[in-house]
C-alpha cells in the first residue's frame, strides 16, 4: 500500500486521466475533489461492500469532471 500525505490544496495525479485534491480538512474530516472521466465509477468503500452500486442508483458516485465527496 503506497500512503501520501497532502495539504489543502495539493493533489495525487494517477494516470494520465485522474486527479485527487485534498479540498478541506477540519476535525476528523477530509474533503477531497476527484477529477476524472465519465467512466470512472468512484463510490465509498463501505457502500461498495454493503450495495451492489449500479448507474442512477442514489448510492452510486459515479464521476464526472470535478465530483466532490467527503470521507469520514
């Protein structure tokens, strides 16, 4: 497992195509911007365990360009 640390503002890039920014971090909280394309099916892991995650379901994240989603 490859761990990172990153400030407000910073970014992972992977790939050509996908990028991670640590948008916030307040308390125990870190709110990270994920851009990447369409494809690219991203959802939190413990839905992805609990919930079969298909397109239109309202547990599904799947991202466009610049989707945004709080991890805890």
């Amino acid at each position: 497992m490859l761990v990172l640390s990153r400030k407000p503002g910073e970014s992972i890039q992977i790939s050509d195509n996908i990028c991670i920014t640590v948008t916030e971090v307040r308390g125990g909280r870190v709110k990270l911007s994920f851009s990447a394309p369409s494809t690219v099916k991203i959802v939190r892991q413990e839905l992805a365990r609990t919930t079969v995650a298909s397109p239109g379901h309202p547990q599904d994240m799947t991202a466009g360009h610049r989707t945004v989603a709080e991890v805890r």
